[in-house]
C-alpha cells in the first residue's frame, strides 16, 4: 500500500492539502476500481480521515486528481446507509488502497431493508 496505479498517498496528500498523518484510508475509485481506467484517466479517490482533522470535507479537483473527502463518522455513517460507493471499499481490491488503516468491516452490518432502499434510489 501506499500507491495504486501510479498515484501515491505522499502526492494524493499534497494534492488534496490533507496531512498524510491526517489520513485513515484512501481508496482509487471509479474506473481504476470498475477496470476500465485507460491512459487518459483520472483519479477517482475516497478520503478518510481522522475525526480530528482539520480537513475540508467534500469534493475537491486538483490536477488528474478528484478526491472525496470525509472524516471517519461520515464513513460510518454512509456505511450504515449502505451506499453504494462507500459501500464499494468493502471490496477494494489490494492495489487499488493507498492506506487502510481503518478496517471497513469493522463498522458494517449488512441490512438488507437499507441496501435495497439505497438501490431503489441509485
């Protein structure tokens, strides 16, 4: 861990101006995740990061780089819910983590009444 597809959490961190000691967990999204990244993509990232931090939380771009930002009760939070693209790091495969110092499945229950309401609206 560390860098996933030529991204690394060093330049990730300098990017998105979040301390890397700030930063929980950090994901590649989109179609690193899906497998259909080509030359010419992006970087689609999730950001965790620690409850104290004074991170600004949400979305931000910043060269080939859009990261979603969120401090870790959120990431509970939106996990409870089930959404899909929290819902997605469950999964992550190994080269698509920069860090996971947080283990997801240590705060997911599954609840089939939320996931199916979650897909209903996706």
């Amino acid at each position: 861990m560390g860098e996933a597809h030529g991204l690394s959490l060093e330049r990730l961190s300098a990017l998105i101006g979040v301390d890397e000691g700030e930063i929980l967990n950090a994901y590649l999204m989109g179609s690193y995740l899906w497998g259909t990244a080509s030359a010419q993509s992006d970087y689609d990232v999730l950001v965790v990061c620690k409850e104290s931090s004074k991170a600004r939380t949400g979305s931000t771009h910043k060269a080939n780089v859009d990261a979603k930002v969120m401090r870790l009760g959120e990431y509970k939070e939106r996990l409870a819910k089930h959404e899909v693209e929290v819902l997605a790091t469950l999964w992550a495969p190994q080269d698509n983590i920069l860090r996971e110092n947080v283990r997801p499945q240590r705060f997911f229950a599954l609840d089939l009444k939320a996931l199916s309401s979650e897909v209903e609206r996706e």
